[in-house]
C-alpha cells in the first residue's frame, strides 16, 4: 500500500533529481553543523582565547585552517558558530511569515469577494515596495537591535509571497467534492479550512518556505554587513564587514565566510527546488 502512495511517489521522485539530493546534503549537513559546534568548532566564543589579539591576520595554515581575523578570531570557528544564529533566525522569519500568510491567504482565498479584493490589493501595495529598501527603513527605527527583533521585522514584512501561494491554492481547493460534501453535512468555516483545505496546502507552503530560507539567510546577513544586524550576534555578514577592510592584505576573513553564505542558500534552493518538481505529481486515468 505505501509503494502505492503519494509520500512513495513523492520520495521516488526526489531521489531521482541528483541536484535534490546535493541540496538535502548541503542543507542537512549545515544543520548538523550547527547542531555539532561544540563539538566541531576549534574554539568556542566561551573559551578565554576566543579573542587573541597577538594571533590576528595569521592566513590558512594546520593550525588554523581558514586563517584568523582582525581580533586573533579563528575564521573557522566563527563560521561553524556563526551558522547557528543564521539558521535558527532564518527559520524564525519563515516560521512568523508562513503564519501570517495562512492567516490571510486563507481568508481571501476561501471567502473571495470584497474581502478577497482588499485583501489582496494591500498585499500587492506591499509587494510594490522594494523588500531589501523596507526592511533597511523598518529596522533603522529602532534603537537598540536585537536578533529576535530583526526576526519580527523580517516575518512582519515578508508575508506578501507565501500569502499570494495559500490564496491561489485555496481559490482551487475550495470548489472541490470534499469541500463540498463537508459543506452539504454543516461543517463550519473554521473547520473546513483547519482540517480539509490547509493540509492539501502543505506542498506547496513546504516548498515556498524551503527556498524563503535562503533569501532570508542573504537578508540577514546583508543587514549585518550593513550594519544593522545583532553586534552582540556572531553573524557571518558580520564578518564579512570586519573583513572588508583587510580584503587585500587579508583575503581570507570575508572570502570563506562568502563562501558558506553561498554553499548554504545554493543547498536550500536546489532542496526547494526538488521538493516543488517531486511534490508536481500528475495523475493519468
């Protein structure tokens, strides 16, 4: 029965497409990565010897294999624990976005009408305004900037594409026989979107939300390169700003952190990727 289903269809498919694989094996790696620092990372931030100055701009060598920075920082190491901030707020952005937009994805798709229309002409308003320029206005106003407000910032202001997927969906779903029926036996609203519509949505939200995590990853790290990231927060765009200034003379604190930045979002765009050609299943009959 299960190698009749759809989750075996879906899987045969995945494990077909090379580029899927790649990008589960960056993606997974990354994550085991950040979950393993302690334990992978030459030094930790909580060691007395996390900032040596006497050991600043040593290049690549056995000893410090990506060489140290500008404070005698092992480049290494900071990559490795700079990782986990970056997925965690990453997923923390996708995570208030996705809400929000089942939220009102979900009513203007499945009311329709006037509600539909005002719904979506604010979306598209939002939509108008370059995503990059509002998040550099939002954050600015404030003061004092913390990782958990960048997060609420980000999630706040990146809903307008994740809602656009749920409405076009739900405008599909809702005329379908089940939706129908549930109606015809007097199912309420609320539970005819929680129990019949949202989870023949998750492909799709699963997808959108796959490759959103990239571009996050990119947008956070661009306002710490800025400087309006977390400058308590061990950041890559962080170093990569620390390292702007030493580029000739010290190549290797902004090159390789650029590197991970690239490795990272390339792993969660070819899983999305994957995800969205293995989930387009198509049935003949």
């Amino acid at each position: 029965m299960f190698r009749s289903g759809r989750a075996y269809i879906v899987w045969m498919k995945f494990r077909r497409n090379r580029v899927s694989i790649i990008g589960a094996f960056i993606v997974i790696s990354v994550i085991l990565m950040a979950l393993l620092a302690p334990l992978l990372s030459p030094y930790s931030p909580a060691q007395e010897g996390w900032i040596d100055p006497p050991r600043k701009f040593l290049p690549p060598s056995n000893k410090h294999l990506l060489g140290t920075d500008h404070l005698g920082r092992d480049v290494l190491s900071y990559i490795i624990w700079g990782s986990r901030p970056s997925i965690l707020a990453a997923v923390g952005v996708v995570a208030i976005e996705t809400a929000i937009a089942l939220v009102i994805g979900s009513i203007a798709g499945y009311y329709g009408g006037i509600i539909d229309n005002v719904l979506m002409r604010f979306t598209d308003l939002i939509l108008t305004i370059p995503n990059l320029i509002l998040l550099i206005v939002a954050v600015s106003m404030f003061k004092v900037r913390s990782m958990v407000t960048i997060v609420i910032v980000m999630g706040f202001l990146w809903w307008p594409w994740m809602t656009r997927v749920i409405r076009s969906q739900f405008l599909s779903l809702r005329e379908s026989m089940y939706v129908e029926a549930a109606k015809s036996m007097g199912a309420s609203d609320l539970h005819i979107i929680l129990h019949h519509i949202i989870p023949n949505c998750i492909s799709p939200i699963i997808v959108t939300a796959t490759i959103d995590i990239a571009a996050a990853i990119l947008s956070l790290t661009t306002l710490s390169f800025l400087g309006l990231g977390d400058p308590r927060m061990i950041n890559w765009g962080t170093l990569i700003n620390d390292g702007r200034r030493y580029l000739r003379s010290a190549w290797w604190i902004t090159t390789f952190p650029g590197i991970a930045i690239f490795i990272t979002t390339l792993g969660f765009n070819l899983l999305g990727d994957g995800l969205r050609d293995a989930f387009d299943i198509k049935i003949r009959g």
